[in-house]
C-alpha cells in the first residue's frame, strides 16, 4: 500500500491550500475600499483588504519555505521558480515602461497642437513653464551611487553563499539592506522639499508616479532581503540550493537598472532645461 503512494517523480504536487482564494478576496476588498476612499469614503475598508493580502503574503511564502525546507523544492522545482520569476520580473519591466511611455509623450510632445489642453499647462515647453524643478547632480545623484553600490553588495553576499562563506553572506546582506533604507530615507527627505506637487502639473503626475513606484520597489526589495539575510542566520541557504535568495537579487538588480534609466530620463534629460533656466 505504501508503495502505491511513493514519489516516483520530480514535480512537487502541493497540498490544499486556502492562500489563493483569501488572496483574492482581500485584494478585491482592498480595491474596492480603495475606489470608495478616493470618492470620499472611509478608509478602514481598504486598510481591511491591505491587510488581508499582506497576511496572506508572509503565510502563503512562509509555506513556500517550509515546502524548500522539506526538500520538495527538487531541482525540477527550482528551475520552474525560475522560470515564474523571470516572468515576473518581466511583467514589472512592462509595468515601468507605461510610466516611461506617459513621461516621453508628455515631454517630447508638450507643444502638440491636437493636444491642446497639454499645451496650455506646459506652455508647449519641457519642463512646463512656471516649473522649478530637481537638481539631478545632488540627491538623485546621491542615491544612484547607493544603489550601484547595493548592487555590488549583494553580488559579494550571492558569491559568498556559493563559496560557503557565512559570514561575508551576512555582511553582504547587512550593509545591502542598509542602502536600501538609506535610499528610501533621501527619496522620502526628496519628496517633502520638492518645489512641486502631485497635482499641480503633468510634469508632477509623471514624475512622482514614476519615481514613487521605483521608490515602492525599492521598499519591497528591501523587505525581501531582509527575510533573507534572516534565513541565513538559520542556514537556510547552501551553495546548491539557495533559490530565495536569488530571486531577491535579481529583484535587487532589476530594481537598479530601472532607477539608472529613471536618473538618466527624468532628472537629466528631462530636467536640462529646467535646472539651465534656475542657475
């Protein structure tokens, strides 16, 4: 009888579990909520569904882990992980690239003529008329050289886990969290003095739309190397079998990318004009 329910296979067939359903639901309560708040309503429905799908979040990779630590991760598994987090990875490249799509048709085509109401808030120029805007050479300057930096910390910290050195893994991850905290303190200290608003202008909208989500990503990269480097004090990671910790360096190294086009797009090529017109 035993025998009839051997594993004679490489798939992890996984067992009954309520996360996806409860996932569901609390992120079409949170949406909901959401669309009331921004009508004038309360605002504890959409908190209700936030937390919903945060508790489902840390339950539903609590159990992943679990499943990694009971050896059902097989090496057929973690090549299909791989697969799902370059698909994901993929799908936030695309995300990205809306807001870099409503960031160049507003600044290459500030003056279109069939954009009529464009142009009168731009005044047909880029940065619009009446805009103060950022000096990429001082904060944004600043906090690309944190995160280039974080990059290279947490290749260090990846190399070390393949070498078996625990302790270079350790400080790797410490001081790649500590970056990222640092970066997301000076865009928060940004954001409070910036000379404009979120509703002022279209320049505004693109800017802190697109900034603000990279912003977000950073926040949750963080989060994810910080359950990593709490993973590694367990020893969880091996040289041969370390996939969480992977996927959260690629996020890590996505991340980077995305913010050296967003310094290079918005506070240089975007701003010349701007900074020119106010030294």
């Amino acid at each position: 009888m035993a025998e009839a329910h051997t594993k004679n296979h490489d798939y992890h067939i996984i067992d009954p579990s309520p996360w996806p359903f409860i996932g569901s639901v609390s992120a079409f309560v949170m949406a909901v909520g959401a669309v009331t708040y921004f009508h004038d309503g309360p605002i504890w429905f959409m908190l209700i569904g936030l937390l919903g799908v945060l508790y489902t979040m840390i339950a539903w990779w609590r159990d992943v882990i679990k499943e990694s630590r009971a050896g059902d991760h097989t090496p057929v598994v973690q090549m299909h992980l791989r697969y799902g987090m370059i698909l994901f990875i993929a799908s936030e490249v695309m995300f990205f690239v809306a807001w870099f799509w409503a960031f160049f048709d507003a600044s290459l085509f500030a003056g279109e003529i069939q954009q009529y109401a464009r142009a009168e808030f731009t005044g047909g120029t880029w940065p619009p008329q009446g805009i103060e805007v950022i000096d990429p050479w001082h904060l944004p300057l600043f906090n690309t050289l944190l995160l280039l930096a974080s990059g290279t910390t947490v290749t260090w910290a990846h190399h070390a886990l393949i070498e078996e050195d625990n302790d270079s893994l350790k400080w790797g991850l410490i001081l790649t969290v500590l970056l990222g905290v640092i970066f997301t303190c000076v865009q928060v200290y940004e954001y409070v003095y910036a000379p404009f608003g979120f509703k002022e202008s279209i320049y505004g909208a693109t800017f802190f739309m697109a900034t603000g989500f990279h912003g977000f990503h950073v926040f949750v990269g963080t989060v994810f190397l910080i359950v990593c480097l709490v993973r590694a004090y367990k020893g969880h990671f091996t040289p041969k079998k370390h996939f969480g910790f992977e996927a959260a360096a690629w996020y890590w190294h996505f991340v980077d990318v995305v913010w050296l086009f967003l310094f290079a797009s918005i506070y240089l090529w975007g701003n010349a004009g701007g900074v020119i017109a106010h030294h």
